[in-house]
C-alpha cells in the first residue's frame, strides 16, 4: 500500500537536526513531523525524499483559495499491508497540526497549521494506493 502526500507546507528532508532556527532546520522540523504523524496509525517506509515542483494545484484538490501554479511538495510513503490506514484518519490527524512557514513555500500560510478539512484553505491531501 502506498500514500502519496501533496502539501503546499515545504517538507523538504534537509537532515539538519540541530535547533538552530535556519532555514534547513524548519524544513527538516516539518518533514519530521509529517513523518512521525503517519507513524501514529502505520510503520512509514520511503526509499525517496519529497519532492518539490511547481505544477497547477486545481487536479490536487486544495483549498479554493489555492490558484495557479505553486509549489507542491509530493512524497510517497510505503506501507507494509493494505487497509492498514484509511484516508479519513489521515484528514483527522492531520487537520489543525503545527507547522513551520514562511520557509519555501508560495502560497502563505498565515496560521502556521496544516489544514485537511477546510474548503477554502486546505494545504495538504492524501490519496491511498492499495
């Protein structure tokens, strides 16, 4: 099974652990916390980092207020049964979390927080691969 995550939150994996503040730390903070967030519901496994491109987000099915080209980052997580997670717990544990920004990304995101339910500003979507 496999999930595929679209975000407008850069979740770039940086590997800076240190609690400096810079740029690559806040990136590497919110990579670690999509990471550890699927790993509430299911053991993640990923092979590749995420990736950023700068595509039109109307097929993504974002929020309204999400127009045009952006950057979107998509990252693919491996796990290891089918039926192990469902796409309504990842929109329940995901919906309201904390974030970094103001990092790379191109569309603002003043609340800071990672929005799955919200029909004008969602920053975040899921399909499930079986």
């Amino acid at each position: 099974m496999k999930i595929i995550i679209n975000t407008l939150v850069d979740i770039t994996e940086t590997n800076r652990n240190r609690n400096d503040k810079s740029l690559e730390y806040k990136q590497q903070s919110n990579f670690n916390t999509l990471l550890q967030t699927v790993g509430l519901r299911v053991n993640p496994l990923y092979t590749r980092s995420p990736e950023v491109t700068t595509i039109d987000t109307k097929p993504l099915q974002f929020g309204s207020s999400i127009k045009d080209k952006q950057s979107v980052w998509q990252f693919v997580i491996d796990v290891e049964y089918s039926n192990a997670i469902y796409l309504e717990e990842l929109l329940d544990i995901f919906n309201l979390l904390p974030v970094n920004t103001g990092l790379l990304e191109t569309v603002k995101n003043n609340k800071g927080i990672f929005y799955t339910k919200d029909k004008k500003f969602t920053n975040i979507t899921f399909e499930i691969i079986e």
